[in-house]
C-alpha cells in the first residue's frame, strides 16, 4: 500500500502558486515532491499536488490519498460540481481509471506530520519561486537583449494599482489655485485629463509594456495646505494578465509635470515630489501595500 499526503497553497490567490506531495511507502521509505507555477489558484494547486502524487506512484498498488482540500476531495467523493479547472480535472480522471485509490479527508494545520509537511513544501515551492523570480529582470532574454515579456500563459484576474505623487509650490501659489485665478486656467481639470491620456498612452511611451485593456483611470487631485502643494493620486484598474503600475505611474507623472508648466510662470521654486507606488494587487506577486 502506498499513501499519498499532498497540499496547494497560493500567494494572492490568483497568485503564485506552489504544491507538495510525499509519497510513503509501505515499507516506511518516504519521498518528497514540489513545485510552482505562476498566476494560477489555490484550488488548481491543490489538484496539481494529487495529480504529482498519482503520477509519481506505482500504478498497481494500493494508494491512500490524504488531503485537507474539501475541494479536492468532495468533488472526487461527493460529485461536488467541477465549474472550473476542467483540464486537470481531466488529467486526474485519466490517472485514477483502473487504480484502487481511497480517499481521505484531513484537517490542515491539525499536527498531521504528512500533512504539515505537505504544506511546507508548497509553501516553500513558492518562496524559491519568488527568489528565482526576484533575481530576474523580466525584460532580459539569457542572452541579456531586451524583449516584451510572454503573458499568453498567464491567467486573466483583477488588477489594481494606486501610485502618488506631489507637486510642491509656495503658499501664494495654491492659493491661486484654489481660488481658480491662474492665468492659463483650470489647472485641475486639465491635470487630470493630461494623467488619463498618458495612463491611456503608456505603450506608446514606454516600449515593453503591453496593451491593456484598462477598465478604471481615476486621476484624483487635493490641495494639501502643509506642503504646501497638491497630492495626485492615479488608480488605475484592469482584468487582465499584467499589472497596470505602469499605468498609474504615467498618469500622476504627467498630471504633476501638467501642474508644474501651469504653476512655472508664477513659482519658479515649484517642484515634484515622491512619486511612488501607494498599493498594488492581483497577479503572481499579490498584495503589495505601501506601509
């Protein structure tokens, strides 16, 4: 008899994903297996993991499958509705025909040993992943000449970014503003039209993005009296494969730099200020919020 722990874990979920499985078997020898895969879920980590398990079990043997996935097991046991991940599901289908598999459902993080350590590789697999990840330049090809990133394999999910920045100018100045007596005129409408056709234009200016469908460019302007100056804030939203940072990062630059021109004639001591990422999520990095 074989018995088979395996466990998914994601980060961000959608997310970078990883999974784990030891193999025991029945004269107590015990082997270990992981991996990761980009922008996938939880749920298709959990049945990567069954699936690495089976096929790295001898197929005319007795296997006992442990999991703490309700999802794996209830819809393999209870025919739970497969509305999604069809094609593991199909390559799992494919591996349990013929074979004498019993499944068992396990609480996680309960002091099961396999069960933790299932879990640990996982988590791990992700962890190496982000290393490998982190010390690669994306845009980089191994021959180190630059190139678009491939996101065909990525999966499509929600993303967000938040970028901020300030333009930074005397008292007299804002106060201008505010009471809308600028010469060239209204500052804050045309600063925020001027961020939301750069947000629009960002593969035009920057060369290696891509073209993305942007659901949301919000250009957001406030008078902030103790700078003194204006905050500009850029969110920008998508449901697709790639961030959109890019994005917000081209929509705050130019709506500061449109407030700067506005404001020179009056305030040659104007400048623009910290402009930087506030919070970024979706995608295999997941949640970043700047604290």
């Amino acid at each position: 008899m074989i018995t088979i722990y395996t466990d998914g874990a994601c980060s961000g979920n959608p997310g970078l994903g990883g999974w784990g499985a030891v193999i025991i078997k029945e004269d107590g020898e015990e082997s270990y297996f992981s991996g990761s895969q980009e922008d996938t879920t939880n749920n298709r980590m959990e049945i990567q993991a069954v699936i690495e398990g089976l096929e790295n079990s001898n197929s005319d043997e007795e296997i006992r499958i442990f999991s703490d996935s309700t999802y794996v097991i209830n819809t393999l046991t209870k025919n739970w509705k497969r509305n999604a991940n069809h094609d593991l599901w199909s390559r799992l289908d494919d591996l349990v025909k013929g074979r004498n598999i019993k499944w068992n459902w396990v609480k996680g993080h309960s002091g099961d040993k396999y069960n933790d350590l299932a879990d640990e590789l996982a988590v791990k697999a992700i962890d190496s992943k982000k290393k490998v990840t982190q010390n690669n330049l994306t845009h980089i090809d191994d021959s180190g000449k630059l190139k678009m990133v491939d996101v065909s394999e990525k999966e499509i999910s929600e993303r967000l970014a938040i970028v901020q920045g300030f333009v930074v100018m005397k008292k007299e100045t804002l106060e201008i503003i505010k009471q809308g007596e600028l010469d060239k005129g209204d500052i804050i409408t045309l600063a925020r039209t001027a961020g939301i056709t750069a947000a629009k234009s960002t593969p035009t200016l920057i060369p290696l993005c891509h073209t993305i469908p942007l659901s949301e460019i919000k250009i957001e302007i406030e008078f902030e009296d103790n700078l003194p100056g204006l905050k500009v804030t850029c969110i920008t939203r998508a449901e697709w494969k790639t961030g959109v940072e890019i994005e917000a990062f081209n929509g705050v630059s130019i709506a500061c730099v449109t407030i700067y021109d506005m404001c020179k004639a009056i305030d040659r001591s104007a400048y623009i200020s910290e402009i930087k990422l506030i919070k970024k999520s979706g995608g295999s990095s997941g949640l970043f919020v700047r604290e």
